[in-house]
C-alpha cells in the first residue's frame, strides 16, 4: 500500500494533480451527466461502441475513472492508481481515435483532433503515476 500512496512533499505535483483531475472531471462529467454539452452515459457508451468497438462494460469503467478517480485526485487520494486509470484510458483514445488525424489538435484537414491534448495528458498522468500526489494531498498524510 506504501507504494501506492507514497509521495513527495512537492508542489510541482500539485499543479499538475489538479490540472489533470479537473479536466478529466469535466471530460467525467459529459459521458456520465450530459453536462457541458455531452452525451450522457447512454449516448456516449453507444458512440464508443460504434465508433470505436468498445464495449460498454470497458467504457463505464473509463467513465467511472473519470469521474470518481478524478474526485479522489483532487484530494491527492490515491493518486498515482487514478492516474494509472487515466493513463489507461487516455491510451486507448489515442490509439483509437487520435493517431488518424495527425499531431495537432486544430489546423488538420482530416476530421476529429490529433494527439498533441491528448499526449500532452497522457504525459501529465504518467508524471503523477510516478511522483504521486505531492504537497497538500491525503496521501501524503497517510504515508506520514
């Protein structure tokens, strides 16, 4: 459990925490919610199915990840297992959906964004898998 929790007492971590747990909040709250303009679970599990050939129960963990984890990471609990869950997830929409339309995000001619956000997310997650939550998280304190 040590090595799920433990974390340095750096605020480093802490900017990229809670950039990366707001923004997949956000992202959580379209799939699961409809909020922001998005599907709803129901839409979103179906477009995922579709499109992309992921089946519903994957796709409801992702979701579950997004949203939960992306609570619990705002806290700085569990952090480095959330952000595995967002690494993951994140992977799979860059393998699925991304790589096709290029690097950028805008400017493509093809249809749908590249990978430069989502890369760029997948990296702040890998750096948090790594370091944990840092400064100002509950896991620190429980690793004390």
């Amino acid at each position: 459990m040590s090595l799920i929790i433990h974390t340095e007492p750096s605020f480093a971590f802490v900017f990229l925490r809670l950039s990366l747990a707001v923004t997949f909040f956000a992202h959580g709250s379209q799939h699961l919610f409809g909020w922001f303009g998005g599907k709803g679970i129901r839409g979103q599990l179906t477009f995922w199915e579709e499109q992309f050939s992921i089946p519903a129960t994957f796709g409801s963990i992702g979701i579950f990840i997004e949203c939960v984890g992306s609570l619990a990471m705002i806290s700085g609990f569990l952090t480095r297992l959330f952000a595995l869950g967002i690494a993951v997830f994140i992977g799979v929409a860059l393998f699925k959906a991304h790589w096709r339309h290029g690097y950028f995000v805008h400017g493509s001619e093809k249809k749908g964004t590249g990978v430069e956000y989502s890369m760029t997310l997948l990296l702040v997650a890998l750096a948090l898998v790594m370091g944990g939550g840092g400064a100002m998280s509950v896991d620190l304190w429980l690793s004390r």
